[in-house]
C-alpha cells in the first residue's frame, strides 16, 4: 500500500533487484485487469482508461515500462509544485475529492524490439525523488527531480502525475512530453519541447504566467475575473482566441493569425505563450475546467 508521510519529507527511489523476462502479451492483459478491478483512490476513471491504453501501446512497440507504487503525503492547504524532468509527460491538478497529495511515477525505455531485455533491464536506471519542502511565507512545495545515468538518455522517459487537494503554484521543465495542469491558484512556469499544454483553472488568474513549449499546442483556459497581459505568438501556427467575460482590449496593430497581443480586466501580469506549428488557444470562460480530451477551438 502506498506510504504516509509528513514534513519534513523525502522520497528517493531506489532501483530494484535484476527483473526476469516478461512476454509483451502479459502487459497487455494486466493492462485489462487495471481497469476491470476498479480506480486507485488518486485515479479518476478517466486516468485508468488512459493508462491502459498506454500500456497497451508501448507493449505493441515493444517499449518497456513499470509504474511505480505510488507515494502518499500529508500535506496542509495548497501546495506549490516545482518538477524537474529529463523527458516525459507531467500531470499536476488539485482534485478537492482527495485529502492527501499523491505522486505516481512511471519509468519507460524505448530501444525497440530488437534490444527488449536490455531495454527492459534500463528502466532501472531511471531515478527520481520527492521531497516536501517548507515555502517561505508559508505553506509546503513539493519537490520532483528526475535524472538517469544512461548514456542513451534519449530512450528513456519518466511521466510524473501530481494530485493534491488544493494546488498553489506550479513550475514545470521536462522536454519530449506534454504537460497539463489543472485547478491551480497561482502562477505557473512550463517549459517543455514536442510536447502539448494544457492550463486550465476555475480560480482567477492575476499572476505572471508563462508556458513555452515547441511542436506542441497550447490550451489556456481560465475565468472572466483573471487578469493579464497577453503577448502570445506560434511559429507555424494560429493564435486564436474566446473571452466570454472580462474586459478584453485587443489593439495592437502587430495582431495577426500568429501573434496576439491583448490586455484582460487591465492587467499588467504577463501572460506569455510560446510554441511552434501548432495552434495556441486561449479562452477565458465561465467553466474552464469543463472540456474533454481533445479541445479544436478555444
């Protein structure tokens, strides 16, 4: 069962002992029984689904890959999450039906067929802590920092998947991998490469936000309340935009199908939104949170 914990607090993982042959078909089936035998307490029925069709997909590419058990932790009011990745997918979003803050871990190799044992005898190499740290000013920051030793860093990823009760700030670096975050009342900082983002929020936004990304899009959802000053620009993409509420001033004579320039509710926080071939919608709406997997316009 996952363990319990409260600060201070620091979880490393250690890798495990020389792991025996496992047939591509038995991931496959476990991958049926995950979401046959119910949700993890953290897991919406949504996450399951994704994560067995994902574990069914990299075990028909021959990728190797393990979940590790997840962590759970004792944490008080919103928490800050800062997250250093070496590549993979980040998901970070406050779920008010939970009442602690959990951190799940899954560590992927990709060699190919060709080199599958050594491929799966590598996911040991991928390493990763947590650690539960005090703010200043108050509050608690939880800390992930991922890292591998292998000299073919670039067949490996890690995807990370944070959920708290109340999410503060959030802070982001990964590359090759999407990230999403959801339900936060502060600030965010993403960075990430080949990857798409997703931002969404029902708390108003009066903070510096920022999120770059490159052949990714970008969905920046939040409330008619929040506030900004919007400078967001796609190279080989469209910026489009939906302010359904709120004051909007969009004047600038640089506006064109790949840059957008706009002032909400006459903020002076930046809002800035970076990507490349990809489109960047922005909205701001009464139910921010409220779309499904795949979002065409704003």
């Amino acid at each position: 069962m996952s363990s319990l914990a409260s600060t201070p607090f620091s979880h490393i993982h250690r890798p495990s002992a020389h792991r025996s042959s496992v047939a591509i078909a038995s991931a496959i089936v476990a991958s049926a029984f995950l979401v046959l035998s119910g949700c993890s307490s953290h897991r919406t029925i949504e996450d399951e689904v994704f994560a067995a069709q994902r574990n069914v997909q990299d075990a028909l590419f021959a990728r190797t890959f393990t979940t590790d058990e997840p962590i759970e932790l004792k944490t008080t009011g919103a928490v800050a999450v800062d997250i250093d990745n070496f590549a993979g997918d980040v998901v970070i979003r406050a779920d008010r039906n939970v009442t602690r803050t959990f951190v799940e871990v899954r560590r992927v190799s990709t060699h190919g067929l060709g080199r599958w044992m050594e491929s799966y005898d590598a996911l040991d190499d991928a390493q990763w802590t947590a650690t539960l740290e005090p703010r200043v000013g108050g509050g608690e920051t939880l800390v992930i920092r991922t890292d591998t030793p292998n000299i073919e860093e670039h067949f490996h990823h890690v995807e990370i998947l944070v959920v708290t009760p109340a999410l503060d700030t959030a802070r982001v670096r990964t590359t090759n991998g999407d990230v999403t975050v959801i339900e936060n009342q502060g600030a965010v900082d993403i960075e990430t490469t080949r990857g798409n983002v997703r931002m969404m929020t029902p708390w108003p936004m009066t903070n510096p936000m920022s999120i770059i990304t490159s052949e990714g899009s970008i969905d920046y959802r939040v409330r008619g309340e929040s506030k900004g000053a919007f400078d967001c620009e796609s190279h080989g993409g469209q910026v489009r935009q939906r302010c359904e509420y709120g004051h909007w001033l969009a004047l600038d004579t640089d506006n064109d199908h790949d840059r957008f320039y706009a002032v909400l509710n006459g903020g002076t926080n930046p809002v800035v939104l970076r990507t490349s071939d990809e489109n960047i919608r922005v909205a701001v709406v009464p139910n921010p949170t409220a779309v499904g997997p795949i979002i065409s316009d704003p």
